[in-house]
C-alpha cells in the first residue's frame, strides 16, 4: 500500500484533478472483513479438521471476505507453499490485498460508466 501511497502523492503534485479513484475512496467502500483458513472452512461446513499427513495443506490458505457497504462481496486469498514459512498474519495482509484490489477494478468500471453517461447525456 505504501506505492499507492506514492502514486497518490504523485497525482496531487502535479495537480491531476479530474475524475479519479483515490485508496481513501476504495477503503471507505469496505464495511466488514472476514479472514479464516481452508481449514477453518472445511471444519465451518463438516465440523471436521482435515489432514492430509504430518502437513495441513488447508490451513495454509488464508481467505479474505470483505464485505462492501452495498452489500457485495470480494474475496482474496494467499496460499504458502511451504508450510515453514508460513504466518498467519502475512496470509492475512496478502489476502486482504488481493480482495481489495477487486474493488480498484469494479469502482473503476463504475466511474468509468458514470464518465461515460455523462458525456452521453451532453449530447443529448
């Protein structure tokens, strides 16, 4: 977040007003977030803890939901390969950024048609 940060700072400098999506705009859409793991998942929908031997392949998938203030749902994941390396908090942070990122594109198809309305709407 910290390039977008940078980029954001970048576009006030130069004074680039017209139109746009900002990350403050994006995180104001976002009204709850939910993490839980495969594991989590499986055991929410079967009450079961799944194992595949000494190494839990489910409990290395980290989810995202993030529920929007209208209601919609995006989600984001991160997978560890190595289950060493895995940390629940950087699953997290991955898998937040992967859902967020959605919105960047849906806001901006929503800005993009509201542009584009009303430049049709000039014409008429």
């Amino acid at each position: 977040m910290s390039n977008e940060k940078q980029v954001e700072q970048e576009i006030q400098a130069k004074g680039l007003n017209a139109p746009r999506l900002t990350p403050n705009h994006i995180d104001s859409k976002i009204k709850v977030t939910h993490f839980f793991t495969g594991n989590d998942g499986i055991r929410g929908s079967t009450g079961d803890r799944v194992s595949y031997g000494k190494e839990y392949p489910l409990s290395l998938l980290t989810f995202c939901v993030l529920v929007l203030e209208n209601g919609f749902t995006v989600t984001g994941e991160s997978a560890c390969a190595s289950p060493e390396n895995f940390d629940p908090e950087i699953g997290k942070k991955i898998a937040y950024e992967n859902a967020r990122n959605k919105i960047w594109m849906l806001e901006g198809y929503l800005l993009k048609e509201k542009l584009y309305q009303a430049e049709l709407d000039k014409q008429f």
